[in-house]
C-alpha cells in the first residue's frame, strides 16, 4: 500500500501571527501555529486555496511598506508548501504586491482561469508531481470568476480571467487519464446545501457543486466561503474545506493500493498554541511594530459603539452603523447612505483607535454615488427586509443570510430615510413605509446613496444596482476614510437618530 498525505489551508487573509488583533491575546490561530504542525516528507502536499495576502491588521500594515520581499510568501516557503491558488482578496493591494507575493514564493500558482497577459506573474493551469513513492499526482487551480465584478479595474489591467468551469477541462482531460490521483483547488465554495442537496444560489460565484458533477476530480479543495467541511463525497469527489485565519485546518490521508485509491480521510484540526520559532523571531520586529500601530489614539466618541448581535441590530437599528453612515454621508455628499456589518465586528470604546478601526471595518471597501430610482431604493429595503423569519411571531435570521455560508455583511443599515418593516407579510412585500425628507419614496424619483464597492457591484441580492449611474467615486479605502474622519473630527457626536421604526412582527 502506498499513502500520501495533504495539507490545505484557505482564508487565512493575512494572518501570521497567533493573535485576532481585537487585544494582544495569543490565540490558536494563524500560519506560525499551523505550520508548527506540518510534518513533510517526499509523500506529503502542503496546498494553500487563496484570500492569503490580504484581510488581517498585520497585512494592512504591510501593504503600506516598501520591501523587495513578501512576509507572506517568506513563511509559506519556510513550510515547504507546494501549491496555492488565487482567491479574490489576493488582488485587493494591486498588481505589483500581488506580483511580489507570487513571485516569492517557492510555490506553483495554479489558476487556469486567472492569465497575466503582461507575464510578469508565472501562473500555471496545472501541474503534475511525482511522489516519493513513485504515484503521480495532477493538480488544476482556479479560482471563483466573480473576481472582475468586485475588484477595482485597475488592479485588472494586466489580467484576463475566465469562467471557472470551463477553463479547466482542458488541463482536466490531460491529466484525468495520466495520473494516480487528481486534485483540484478551487477558490470558490458551494451553490447547494451539502445536506438536502437544495440549491441555494444561480450566480457563478460559486460552482463547486457543478464542479464535482461534471468533471470527475478525485479531491476537490475548497475555499472563499469559510465553511467547515472535514471531508466529504459529493457526485463522487471527495470534497474539504477549512474556516478563515487559520482556525483550522485539512489534516487529509490517502491510502493507495497497486496505484488505486483505496481510502480518503480527512479532518479540521485547530492549531496548537506553539508558533513556528524561527519565523516568528523572523517576522517579530514587524509584529511589534503592528501592534504599535494599532495602539494608536485617533479620536474620541460621545458614547460607546458596542455591536450586539446581528439579530438585534437588525430588528431595532444600530448606532455603530449610524456613525459609518454619517461619515460616508459628509464625504460623498449623497442623500442616503448604506453599510452594512461583517460577520465578526469589535466596535469602539469612546476612545478609538486604530486597532478599533481595522477590526470593525476589516476590508479594503470604496465608495461610489450612485443615482438609483426609488425603485432601486424600495427594492434594497426588500431584500433587507428578507433578512428576517417570521415563525409565528418568533423572529430569526432567514437561512438566506446563513446558508450555505454566514453572510450577514449582505443586509443593510440605512440612514436619512425612514422606513417599517411589515414581517407578518410575504418576502418580496414587506416595506409598508418609507420616506426621505418628510415625502414618500417614489418608484420613479431619482436619488443619490453612497455605498461600498462590494454593494454597488450588485452582488449579495442587490443586481439592480448594476445598471445604476455612478456619479462619484471615492478612491480611498474605508478604514482610511474613518482615521481621516477623525483627524478632522476629535470630538465625534454620534448620530442617534432611529431611522427604521421597529419592525411589525
């Protein structure tokens, strides 16, 4: 019998260092823990699925400076890992940094349906490798094709990507045929619900499910949904993927025998508390001063803005998402703003500092003015509004928002209208009033909301958005625009002002 053994992490979005950054707290977490558990010998595969290089305080910093080297890829080498695949958040910083990562690192880049067209990123479709042991193992990258409908253009120019379904059956029937085992890296999740095989989703943001059905990969690893699957088969393809920073990740064994795979396993294992010694002496200096950073005082509050849980946000407003709005309002000059929260969010003390701001608004977001009808503007409460379950006067989070991954960042806080939920109505008919200015919103009246990128792309529900005309853009990244909102504003008195009525339940 022969054996191989896969390592795979995924999502670990720029988290080197055991800690999560809401406090210097150690915590079993990040690359210098997990790699601290890699055993690799000439039968072992160490893969990485994307979203690597951006998400994390420690890459926000790094982002900022000028070195000829990339942290990221230094660890990763350390390791020994041998693949990795691009996730959308790895083209956030730019080219160049993308470029810089890429090229430090030891790995291949697979990624059949990501090309640089300008050929300064080496990025294969697949490769082939031949363990110790003698098997031969394929492996074929690709990446979720939604990457151009979020990312900025210009981090675009010298790309051409491609839908993910398509651009790997090429690599697939050259390799099928030639190899003992064939893997595919996928950044990218699932469109069905893995239990009740219901489909959840029509876009192709994410098509593992199609993937497994209509080619026949042996492994398919997954990512960009940050769920934990220990290993399954779905149309007979085993399939994994582990939780974002580095929480936890694919323990996966494969038994051979005469060249036949006999048996997949696989698990989640969460890290120890005992980081990589020599990469963590490297990269300390750095660390520190992150943390530094991080610790810095920008300006001070008139109260506290804790988060409460989404549920309860949701249902009776949120005054952290009132100050994110009246900041986008003073800067983009709109008439309505929109935000919305991720799934883990810190909040602020009254004295804020930066570590507060990069931990509650996490992602590199933009804005845009678009003019939208109020139409649009009806329709966007609707899909808020769907947020909720009515279950005979009980109200909980629709499995919309939960399945088959965690999106609470997809229902909106709005402020300078008012508006009611009706949750004793069907979906689709629940906004039973709305008003901007003391009037009525009406369908064919033209309005001005300030909202991130990600929103204004149309995902998350929101595709009336796309056809919007866009009057601004605010290039500067969201966490930014908040340490500048306080540079100009020391004393900040937060809006308090409670802009959706408490819904009808």
């Amino acid at each position: 019998m022969e054996k191989l053994k896969i390592y795979f992490t995924s999502d670990v979005h720029g988290y080197i260092f055991p800690t999560d950054y809401r406090d210097q707290d150690t915590k079993a977490l990040g690359f210098l823990n997990i790699m601290e558990e890699f055993h690799k010998d000439g039968n072992t595969l160490i893969i990485d699925g994307g979203d690597t290089i951006q998400g994390s305080p420690f890459a926000t910093y790094l982002s900022n400076l000028d070195f000829d080297y990339h942290p990221m890829a230094e660890v990763m080498n350390e390791v020994g890992y041998d693949y990795i695949t691009l996730g959308n958040h790895d083209f956030n910083y730019g080219y160049d940094y993308l470029k810089k990562y890429v090229n430090n690192l030891n790995a291949k880049c697979l990624c059949a349906n990501v090309t640089d067209i300008s050929n300064g990123i080496p990025i294969l479709s697949y490769d082939i490798k031949q363990m110790a042991n003698g098997l031969t193992v394929g492996v074929i990258g690709f990446t979720t094709d939604f990457i151009p409908v979020w990312e900025k253009e210009e981090h675009l120019t010298n790309f051409q990507i491609t839908d993910a379904h398509s651009s790997i059956k090429d690599a697939y029937e050259k390799l099928k045929e030639e190899v003992d085992l064939l893997v595919g890296i996928y950044h990218g999740g699932f469109e069905y619900d893995l239990e009740n095989h219901k489909k959840l989703s029509d876009t192709s943001e994410n098509i593992a499910y199609a993937i497994c059905k209509d080619y026949d990969f042996d492994i398919l690893l997954t990512g960009h949904q940050h769920m934990e699957i220990e290993g399954k088969y779905i149309h007979g393809t085993y399939i994994a993927q582990p939780p974002h920073y580095g929480r936890k990740y694919i323990d996966m064994d494969i038994t051979f025998q005469d060249s036949k795979i006999k048996k997949i396993t696989s698990c989640l294992k969460e890290p120890g508390l005992q980081p990589h010694e020599k990469m963590y002496n490297k990269m300390i200096e750095i660390e520190n001063k992150v943390q530094q950073w991080l610790d810095q005082p920008v300006g001070f509050l008139d109260m506290e803005l804790h988060p409460k849980s989404h549920l309860e946000m949701a249902l009776h407003g949120s005054y952290l998402a009132n100050f994110i709005n009246q900041i986008q309002l003073e800067i983009s000059g709109a008439d309505i703003s929109c935000t919305s929260f991720a799934n883990s969010v810190k909040g602020f003390d009254k004295e804020v500092t930066i570590r507060d701001i990069v931990s509650t608004y996490i992602y590199p977001n933009t804005l845009l003015v678009l003019e939208i009808t109020g139409q649009d503007l009806l329709l966007a409460l609707e899909r808020c509004a769907s947020y909720f379950c009515n279950n005979n006067g009980s109200i909980t989070i629709s499995d919309t928002f939960l399945k088959p991954k965690v999106e609470h960042y997809n229902y909106d806080y709005f402020s300078n209208i008012y508006y009611t939920f009706d949750l004793t109505k069907e979906v689709g008919n629940r906004v039973v009033d709305a008003e901007f200015n003391g009037k009525n919103i009406l369908q064919n009246e033209a309005y001005t909301l300030v909202m991130n990128n990600y929103r204004a792309s149309g995902t998350g529900g929101y595709d009336f958005y796309e056809k919007a005309k866009i009057i601004k853009e605010i290039q500067i990244v969201m966490p930014e625009i908040v340490i500048n909102y306080f540079q100009k504003h020391k004393k900040v008195v937060v809006d308090k002002t409670q802009y959706m009525n408490k819904p009808i339940s």
